[in-house]
C-alpha cells in the first residue's frame, strides 16, 4: 500500500516550511508528496526547493491557473499511489498522521474515505479552538443543510459520515473513478464543496466515508485572499459558494433535500447570505441594496441546480 500526499499551496511559505518539517518527521514516510504551486509564486518555488534534499519523495508542479480544483486536479492526474491524502499547506502533522491513514486502510477493505479532526490554532478565537465535542459531524440533513464541525471531533468516533474536511482528507484510489474533482465548481482560486464532490463519489461507489477524531492534524488557518472573502455579505465569493452548493446536492442528493434547501435558501437564508426574511432584517444596517441579494441568491440556485442535475445524468451514465 502506497502513500501519494498532495499539497496545493500559494504564497504561504511560512506555512509551508511548518508543514514540511512536520513531514521530514513522520513514523511512516509517504511514497511521494506533490507539491502543488499556484502561478507566478516564486516564494513557494523556493521553500519547495530548499526542503527538497530532506524530502527526497517531494517533487513540485507549476499550476497554471489560481484554482483550488485545478491544482488539485493537477497533483491527482501525476499521483501514483493507492491512497491519496489531500492536506492544506497550513497545517502541521503529527509523526503518527501517515501510520495512522495507512494502519485504517489495511484494517478496512472497505473503508473509501478517512479523515478527521483539525485542531484550529486560533489564539484570538479560543471558542473555536477549543470547542465541546459534536454529536454530529460532517453530515447532511433532511432539509439539505450539511453540518461540519469537523474542527470540534466527535463524540461517536470513529463514524461513518457524509462529508470530510479537505484540509485532512484521505480516499483509496479505487474509490473514486476517474480520478478527478468536479471542474464546474465556481470560485475565485479557493472553490467550495469540492469535498462534498468526492465523498459522495467514494459513497456512491459503494464505500464508506470514515471521521475519526484520531485523525488529527493542527490547523493553523490562514487568511483567505481577497477574492475570496467571506466576511462580507456583498461578496462575490458567496455567489460562486450558493452555485457549488446547489450543484453538488442537485447531482448527489434526493429532491426532498434539494426542495428544502431550495427553499430555506430563497426565503430565510442566513446572515452572510440573506433570504427573504434576513434581508429585510438586515435592512436598517444595510440599506436598499441588500434587498437586491434575495433575487441574485435565485439566480445562482437555479443556475447551480441545472449544472448539478446535468452533472448526475452523466454520473449515472458512467456508472451505469
């Protein structure tokens, strides 16, 4: 059984030397490592290059486009080993990680996808970095919302679940045919659901999807970029993330859970990407234009669901 890791990065070279450290000290040496580099980062070129004597299984790919997907992708198409571990640049292993995913591997033939806890190292957000343990983690509801919580562990662990984290997420290569992650994911260079893509893959295929809270690694979470702001209800990036979402539940999930979803999407919403209901509640603080959200969301849905049930005739297709 062999280990391919693959580490998408761009311009977080303090994360990355971190990271790399944390790899020259594993129990279980990977069998290679892959480098993902986003265009035009020299920084990352460097740090990759100066640790390549102490990681003689690490090699680096120029990306070409700034995608998450596209990177991901990109070390997918060059890896070579029977299981796959996608990790973040920012996070920190601990010396048992690749024995631990190896040792869960050998123990379950039938175990597709296996990922676990990360534990946020965020000393000015302690409720998050420390939080209770979850009764449920990475699963969907009936009203198609899909709980995390990935970063608190679980109380029942390990469990089988819906949905991993991909900041720590491993999957068997037989488990996901055709090696690839859905390209008509939206974004602007760190797509959203690209995790959901492949555990619904790897389940419907007829493996499980494991969380175990032993599976850990440190999270140090790194600023998103601009493009990429979730702070601001305005952004862009929340038009991009309603498209992922109702694609990926569309291709993948029954119509009840679409339906709802569909729905509470329209006309609740949430704070940050407000329905009917929050935008009129938001209306003292941000006037007018906030009204104008509600009707962008529907767009977005529908466009979102179209692609999502043309992406799960073709799913059907091909497995048929």
């Amino acid at each position: 059984m062999s280990i391919s890791v693959i580490i998408p990065t761009f311009k977080r070279s303090n994360d990355l030397n971190r990271l790399f450290d944390s790899l020259t000290k594993q129990v279980l040496k990977p069998n290679e490592i892959l480098v993902v580099i986003g265009p035009g980062d020299k920084d990352s070129i460097a740090v990759a290059r100066n640790w390549s004597s102490k990681l003689p299984e690490m090699q680096f790919i120029e990306c070409k486009k700034p995608s998450v997907v596209h990177s991901l992708n990109t070390g997918l198409a060059s890896a070579s080993g029977t299981i796959i571990c996608l990790i973040d640049d920012d996070v920190w292993l601990p010396p048992d990680w690749a024995l631990k995913i190896s040792n869960a591997y050998k123990a379950n033939s039938n175990l597709g996808a296996y990922g676990g806890r990360d534990h946020l190292q965020l000393s000015n957000e302690p409720h998050l970095s420390n939080p209770p343990l979850a009764l449920t983690v990475g699963m969907f509801q009936w009203n198609g919302s899909l709980i995390g919580n990935h970063h608190c562990g679980s109380v029942n662990s390990p469990v089988g679940v819906d949905v991993l984290k991909g900041v720590n997420l491993s999957f068997r290569r037989d488990a996901l045919p055709g090696m690839q992650i859905e390209q008509g994911l939206e974004g602007h260079g760190a797509e959203t659901c690209w995790e959901v893509d492949i555990c619904q893959r790897v389940k419907l295929a007829g493996y499980e999807v494991v969380y175990d809270n032993n599976n850990n690694v440190l999270h140090y979470a790194s600023p998103r970029l601009n493009t990429d702001n979730r702070t601001d209800l305005f952004s862009p990036a929340w038009n991009g993330r309603l498209f992922n979402e109702s694609l990926v539940i569309a291709k993948f999930r029954d119509s009840k859970e679409l339906f709802f979803y569909s729905m509470r999407t329209l006309l609740v919403g949430y704070r940050l990407q407000p329905g009917l209901v929050w935008s009129v509640l938001l209306l003292p603080k941000y006037g007018v234009n906030v009204l104008k959200i509600p009707f962008s969301n529907a767009r977005y849905l529908v466009k979102g669901i179209k692609f999502g049930f043309k992406r799960r005739r073709d799913l059907y297709v091909t497995i048929s």
